[in-house]
C-alpha cells in the first residue's frame, strides 16, 4: 500500500505543504494514488526524497538537484554526496578554528583602547601583524603564553615595556657606533639582557628561540629595517651578538 503523505512527512522530517510543492514542480512525484486521489508513496520514492534532502542541505537549488538526480546512477551519487560532504566538514573546520582564533583573540588580545594604543605604539598597529603571528607560532607554547600575559598588560605596563626596549637599544646603537665587537663580552651581555627582556614580559626565550630570532631579524625585511632605521647596521649587530651569546653560554 506505501506511505500516505503525513507518513512520509513524518519520517523524512520535512512538512506535507513541502511534499506538495515536490510534487507540483516534477520534483518528486507519488509513485501511486487511492482510489481517491490521495498520494501514495514507495520506497523508491523515499530514497529519492531523501537524496533530495542531502543535496538540499549541501546548498543546492532544487533546480539544480532536478539536474543531478535525472544524470546520474545512485552509487554516483552516493560518491557525489561524499565528496560534497567532506568539503563541507573541511569547510566548517576551518570555520570553527576561524571562530576559536576569533574568541582567544577577544580573552588574549591586547586590552587596550584605540587612543591608548595609538599612545603606546604610534604609528605601529600591532593588531595588523596578528594574523601572520598566529600562522607563524600560533600551535607554539611561546605564542600562547606570550598571548596569556600581554592580556593583562596596562597602557602603563606597556609604557615601561617600551621604555626598557628603548633603553637597551640606545646602548646596542652605542656600542655599535664606539666599534665594540659583536662577540665581545659587553656585546654578548646586551644581548643576554635582551634575551632576558623577552623572558620577563612574553614568553620562555631559550638560547635556541633567541638564535632564531636573530636569524628572523635579518631574514625579514620588516624587522631588519625596524634595527637599521635606529643605526644602519644595528640588525646584523644585534643579531651577532645575540648568536655569541648563545655559543658562549653553550
């Protein structure tokens, strides 16, 4: 006998005005009617809906899955509507992770106003280096960790932070301009004092971490200039000494 129309809505989940509609447009038609005209269903019929149903819910127009079900054998769509859905979850994946980066962005960011950002940084917009510095190191410890303490960083702390950096800087730039040895002692000391800096205020920096960062210093054209804008020169310097140290220490 099949499945009435309030049956079929029933197990497919859908309502009866959208069987009809199936129905009106040659989309899914009953495979028999009663003697009274009512709509009866097979089970050909339902395995048809619910491919209907699958296309529907990977975005398809019902047009479009009028298309695919009159081209193709069922084990095609069957290969179809995995290949569909495995790009979705992909999909959604990188959805989710969007929205994860998004949220730890919101709890780890830097809890400053625009105003308190412009007095901190100038002209320097850290939020524009956030993206790349997630691709880079955002799976790392030192980037979590880095992100867990600048949250709680006052325009103040900041302010200090800078002041610090800025300082060392002034005696790299002194030291370069008097021809101290990269490798000398005093050298290798501001370098283990800017090793120490970045330990102090945003992550672990072992002598490895540090080597690598001086490596970046002349390997990336924005770090390398942001040094030798100070003192043409200072990023090869800083970067010598920072790989003295780290020999020295060894």
């Amino acid at each position: 006998m099949g499945y009435s129309v309030s049956q079929v809505a029933q197990i497919a989940g859908v309502t009866v005005r959208t069987l009809h509609h199936y129905d009106d447009i040659g989309l899914l038609r009953p495979s028999g009617r009663t003697g009274g005209g009512y709509r009866r269903y097979d089970d050909a019929d339902l395995e048809r809906l619910r491919l209907i149903l699958v296309y529907r819910e990977l975005g398809f127009t019902l047009e479009e899955i009028r298309t695919i079900l009159a081209a193709a054998d069922p084990a095609t769509h069957l290969r179809r509507q995995h290949g569909l859905l495995v790009q979705r979850i992909e999909r959604l994946r990188e959805m989710v992770t969007a929205i994860e980066y998004l949220l730890e962005a919101q709890t780890m960011g830097i809890s400053l106003s625009p105003e308190e950002k412009f007095e901190v940084f100038g002209d320097f917009d850290p939020d524009r280096y956030e993206p790349e510095a997630r691709e880079r190191w955002g799976d790392g410890d030192a980037y979590r960790e880095s992100a867990r303490r600048v949250a709680g960083y006052t325009k103040d702390d900041w302010l200090r932070i800078q002041r610090g950096w800025a300082d060392l800087m002034r005696r790299f730039i002194e030291a370069l301009e008097a021809g101290v040895p990269a490798t000398s002692q005093p050298a290798m000391d501001l370098a283990e004092e800017h090793r120490a800096l970045i330990t102090e205020h945003f992550y672990e920096c072992t002598y490895d971490i540090h080597v690598g960062l001086a490596e970046m210093y002349l390997a990336d054209d924005r770090f390398r200039a942001h040094y030798d804008d100070q003192r043409p020169g200072l990023a090869q310097y800083v970067h010598d000494a920072i790989e003295a140290n780290a020999v020295n220490r060894a």
